[in-house]
C-alpha cells in the first residue's frame, strides 16, 4: 500500500489530521499507522528512530541543554458510523479526529519540519491509550526502555480545545461497609440492619465539602461521591451488610496514602477497604520549558481533572501538560469532530515555542 502520509500532507498539520484519521487503528490495530508513521520518521535525516511494538520513537541528538517530549497516542476508541473522516465548513468529522490525531498531527509534522528545535525533542508515537493500562504503548516502553522516556518537560497531545491544562487529579475507590445482624424481619428486633447502618456514611458524603485547591494558578476541584451501593438477603430478612463504592477526585497536592488517609477519617467508625487508586499529577509550570511553553500560547492554564497518562510523566519526575485542538467534550463520542482554526492556532504555538529561529 501507498504511505498516504507523502511529503505535501506533512507539511499542512489539516490535510495530515485528514490523513491519520483515515488510517483505521482502533485499540490493539495500531500496526498499518504505525507503519506509516514509522516510514515517514525513518526518512528524516535529523531524527533517530526506534520502534516497541506498535509505539513508535523518534528523537533529536543535538545536544541541547533540555530534552522535552511530544506525545500522542496512535489508537482510537471503537468506530462508530464515523469512518473515514468527513468535512462540513470548518470541522472535520470522523473517528479519533478530536482524541487524538490532530495531535498526533502537530507531533509528526513539527517531528518532520522542524530540523532545529530549541530543545531536544522527543516523539512519542505510542500504542493502546484508550484500553487496560498494560497495553498502553508508554508503560511497555517504561518497563522495556526506560532511558526513551526521560526528560526535563513533556507535552500530551491530547484534546483541550486548545487550553493548557496541567497536571491531573488523582483517584481512588474505597468500599464502606456496615455490618450488622440477620434475623427475620417479623421479629426484627433480634436482628441489626446493615441496611440502616450505612445511614451515617451517606449524610456525610451528603455534606461533604470538597476541597478546591490552587497549585500554580490552576484550580483543581475534589470530589468525594458515593457510585454504587449494595445490600439486601431476601424480602423477609433483615441484612447483615451493606457495602457502598465511594469514588474520591483528589487534587495532585495530596499522594495517595494521604487521600487515603483522608476517606479513612471521613468514614470513621466504618470499615474502608480502598480497591482501586491512582496519584495524581502536579502541574509543575514552574520548569523552564513549561514557563517557555505558557508564554507561546499566552492564556492562563486550567487544571486537568480527569486522569491522564500526564501523571505517568511526573511519576518519573517530569513536569507534563496537555495541550490539544481537539473538544474533549467530543472525545469519544459519534459526532466526534475538530475545527480546522483551532489545528492552524495550535500549530502556530508550537512552532512558536519550538523552532529556534
Ligand atoms: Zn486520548
């Protein structure tokens, strides 16, 4: 097959966006983009390229004082009547068009058009962002080639309408379980309901009050929400245990042991057992690069509040950000689409932070 990433596409960050979105590569399907990306890479003189999978690499060797990341992932959620991509005015539609190959877009045209960045730059083109973190294209580089990923900044492709927004909140599941006596519930009274006994824990979470929290100017916002509840033997007994799913949003100033610590109290008196947590990630803007990357796009940064793989670069120490055209209101959805301006805005800032000259 023709690599229909030619010469012509990779120059215009619209046509490539166009072009990536109609190379299928739904989850664990990544292998003809990544081919093509791969091909693309292997002809640039100024970059050294290596392959993991379907996770592409490619880097500059300059020899700069700073090393920063690009990176976006190559696969998509699942089609949804949205294939291949469609034009109508100034939004493409189409599968992945949003999350993420408009970004991917900026990283494989600055990757081919800029032969001299002011940092050392690193590609990442990587596999399985949308399914089960073990095949996510990073963490197999993690295990398998640590020394790809280091840095001093890092920036994720992914879709904020053209905001940064940095850092990301952390999240953890706890069960909260009541315990109590069965009896029949004609003679109720020989018995303890677990049922009512989760009482308690549900008016706290009812008045609970969450923390909003300022680190480097973006505010982050918790929330503590009770997301699942279960209990009950029969319609004649009475229960001897109710478990209730809290989800906690943490802002990255706390870890998790210390979030941890925090439902413990909330629930005291209960018993907690956490399923399920995953830190957040601080915003980290004071890094050169990063106070260098908010000055090109020159509006305040918003903190991110869903988890992302950000928090995968800081847990090695590196400061990370999104930055993407995309709506991620539209991530994921059938009407998924990006507008054309905000690829041309966002391009523009790149190219503004990145080339040397
Ligand atoms: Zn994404």
């Amino acid at each position: 097959m023709e690599n229909p990433l030619t010469p012509e596409v990779l120059a215009d960050p619209v046509a490539l966006t166009r072009a990536l979105v109609d190379i299928e590569s739904v989850s664990l399907d990544e292998k003809e983009i990544a081919d093509c990306v791969e091909e693309v890479l292997r002809a640039v003189p100024h970059l050294t390229v290596a392959r993991h999978g379907n996770t592409v690499m490619a880097r500059t060797e300059l020899g700069r004082a700073k090393r920063v990341v690009l990176a976006g992932h190559l696969d998509t959620v699942p089609l949804n009547n949205n294939f291949p991509s469609t034009v109508q005015g100034d939004l493409i539609y189409g599968c992945g068009t949003s999350d993420m190959k408009s970004g991917v877009a900026y990283a494989l045209h600055l990757a081919v058009s800029v032969p001299n960045p002011r940092y050392d730059v690193t590609y990442f083109f990587y596999e399985a962002e949308e399914i089960e973190s073990r095949f996510n294209g990073l963490t197999l580089v993690a295990a398998a080639h640590p020394e790809w990923l280091s840095a001093d900044f890092a920036v994720l492709l992914e879709p904020t309408h053209g905001v940064v927004e940095a850092g990301c909140q952390g999240t953890m599941r706890a069960v909260v379980t009541a315990t109590g006596r069965r009896a029949h519930s004609a003679r109720s009274w020989n018995g303890r309901n677990a049922i009512h006994g989760i009482g308690p824990a549900i008016e706290r979470l009812a008045g609970y009050q969450a923390r909003m929290v300022t680190i480097d100017g973006c505010v982050y916002r918790e929330g503590m929400n009770a997301v699942r509840i279960t209990g009950g033997v029969a319609g004649n007994v009475v229960p001897d245990l109710c478990e209730m799913e809290v989800n906690y949003r943490f802002a990255p100033d706390r870890t998790a042991e210390e979030a941890e610590a925090h439902v413990r109290e909330v629930f005291d008196g209960f018993e907690v057992r956490v399923t399920d947590s995953a830190q957040g990630a601080l915003p980290g803007l004071t890094a050169a690069p990063a106070q260098e990357f908010l000055a090109a796009v020159g509006e305040a940064p918003v903190g991110k509040l869903g988890w992302t793989d950000v928090a995968r670069f800081a847990a090695l120490g590196i400061p990370a950000l999104n930055f993407g055209p995309g709506d991620p209101n539209f991530a994921h959805h059938p009407e998924e689409h990006v507008e054309i301006g905000k690829i041309r805005d966002g391009a523009a800032t790149l190219h503004r932070w990145l080339a040397s000259d």
